[in-house]
C-alpha cells in the first residue's frame, strides 16, 4: 500500500482501540508509529526523524497522562512544539 507520505504517533493504551485506529490510518494511507504510554511516545519523538501528527489519548494510565504529554512537547524549548 501506497503512503501519503505523512507519519501519525499514535499515543494509547487500550490495545484494541489502538489496534482499530492503526488499521484506519494505514488504511488511509498513513505511516503509523504506536506507543502505550508518555514516556514511550517521547521517546519515540526523540529517535525517529519524522512525526507529523499526533493522535492521543489524554486518559492515559500510568505517572504521566496525555495533558503531561502535550505540555512537554508544547514546551517553549521543545524542539516538538510544532507538532499539530
């Protein structure tokens, strides 16, 4: 299948809804990139070159949730600050 050139982080951790929204975005022509927690997607931010689009849960479970996630890639010195 033919991507669009653009790459979604996908942040959740309920492995059947993550799953479903894998499989619509690869569907839709979309690099897909899933992580389970926080510290997972931050992670992934720092070692893969491109991420466009972050798809989050802010429900998360575990120290940090998705509204610490946003306020540290919102972050003034963030170099993610520009992801939508």
């Amino acid at each position: 299948m033919k991507t669009n050139g653009k790459t979604i982080l996908i942040v959740e951790d309920e492995e059947p809804l993550l799953e479903v929204i894998k499989k619509k975005l690869k569907l839709g022509g979309f690099a897909v990139v899933t992580a389970r927690s926080v510290e997972q997607a931050l992670s992934y931010l720092e070692d893969i070159e491109r991420i466009d689009v972050v798809w989050l849960d802010h429900y998360l479970l575990g120290k940090k949730d998705g509204l610490d996630f946003v306020a540290e890639i919102k972050n003034e010195q963030s170099k993610f600050k520009k992801i939508p």
